[in-house]
C-alpha cells in the first residue's frame, strides 16, 4: 500500500520552498542511490513558481547532469505555444540549466495526437527497458489538480481513467485545448513517489472530494492515485486545505 502524507503550508511561498525542497531532496537520494534522477512534471501556476525557485535558489543543489525530465501530459499544441506544458517548463526551468537534449523527454504536441501518444509510450519503453507488461518508475512523479479534480489530462468520466496496459493515450478533454496526450493509471502509480502541489481557496473543494469524497474514479480522476508500493505525499497551503476535516 501507498503511504499517503497530507502536509499544510501557511501560504503559498512556503509552499513553493517545501516542494522545491522536496524535489532536491529526492534528485539527491535518488541520483545516490541509482545513479540518476528521473522527474515527471506536470503543468500549471503553481508547479511553474516552483520550478522557477529550483533553477533560482535550488539550482546548485541538483546535480543537473545525471536528471532525466519527462512530462505526465501535453497539451496538442507546437512546444512554443503559451498552452503548452513543455513551454512553461522551458520559460521557467529549463531555458536556465543548460541541459543535453537527450536529458528532455518531451511529448510531441505538434504531431498527430494518437501518433505522439505512441512515440511517446516507445520512448518510455525504450528508456526505461520495459519489457511486455510492465511500466516505467519515475523516482518523482509531479501532478496538480483540476477544479474538476482531474490530473494530468486524466479528465472525469474520460474511458482512459480505466486503461490497464497503455503507458500513453491520446484524450479529447472538455477544456481549452481539447486534444491532449496522457500518461495513464498504471504509469502514475508506478512511480516511486507521487508528489500533489496544490494552491488556493478555488481548489479547497477539489482537494476535500479526492481525499475525503466517495470512492468514484469517474467523477473523482485523482483518487486513481495510490502509488504501488510508493509514497504519495500532498503539499498544499492552508486556502486550498480549508475545507479538509480535522483529522487531516
């Protein structure tokens, strides 16, 4: 079973700082452990705040040549477009840390959406030397939350919710950029550690109806989360964890 932490900032500086640190910290006992550090990013305001404090007061603290960075969704859009996830990780993170290429693994959103879809899930086999079966494990998977409680584009009532063998599907979303490329359930929670930064009294509602809501993967897409023999951590300010009970 996951093991599930539920922590609370005061605001959300603090919250940028205990995420970014978190981040460090793993890249570190990671990069110890098995000689690298494979990062799974993930799209939004409040992960680019983050990932402008790690290539500005954390940049020194990562041993940026052994990172691996990958992405759990994309938007259809070419990697410059403002819509895109690439493009914000690039604006914020990437443009200032001057890493190989070959470190960048990116899902192609210019490209056909089922092609990209397909490309991609080859490129994970092949980094990760899956073999039938089997899925990679990311040493730190990062995920927001959608009002909607939906992660990565990973949208209520979506049949992807329940795909078993795909590592990556092609999605049509009710949202701006409808068509979209996703990692699915089993990828996420193959990952060592799952890693939620969220921020905001508009995401209190979301936050209370995936840990503390029903069991309903359809109308809840972030309670597909519990990490297979990992950890799963939230980091949220006190806005965003208002309407969580006591015990939480």
């Amino acid at each position: 079973m996951a093991q599930l932490q539920v922590i609370v900032l005061d605001d959300t500086q603090a919250l940028f700082v205990r995420a970014a640190e978190e981040i460090v910290h793993v890249s570190g006992e990671s990069i110890c452990t098995h000689g690298q550090f494979t990062l799974c990013l993930t799209g939004g305001n409040t992960p680019a705040d983050v990932y402008s404090l790690i290539a500005s007061r954390f940049h020194l603290s990562v041993d940026w040549n052994a990172v691996h960075l990958f992405w759990g969704d994309e938007r259809c859009v070419p990697p410059e477009d403002p819509a895109s996830n690439y493009a914000m990780a690039h604006r914020t993170m990437l443009s200032r840390l001057g890493l190989d290429q070959s470190q960048i693994h990116r899902i192609r959103g210019e490209d056909d959406p089922e092609v990209a879809a397909a490309e991609y899930e080859g490129e994970l086999r092949e980094f990760f030397s899956l073999g039938a079966g089997e899925f990679p494990r990311f040493d730190l998977l990062l995920l927001g939350l959608g009002d909607n409680v939906h992660i990565a584009s990973l949208f209520p009532g979506l049949p992807a919710i329940h795909e078993t063998s795909r590592l990556a599907v092609a999605v049509e979303v009710d949202a701006p950029q409808r068509k979209r490329i996703t990692l699915t359930p089993p990828v996420l929670n193959s990952a060592a550690r799952v890693m939620f930064i969220v921020s905001g009294r508009n995401k209190a509602e979301a936050v209370k109806a995936a840990l503390e809501g029903p069991r309903d993967v359809d109308r809840y897409p972030a309670q597909i989360i519990g990490a297979n023999q990992g950890e799963v951590m939230w980091l949220l300010d006190k806005p965003a964890a208002s309407l969580l009970s006591h015990s939480k």
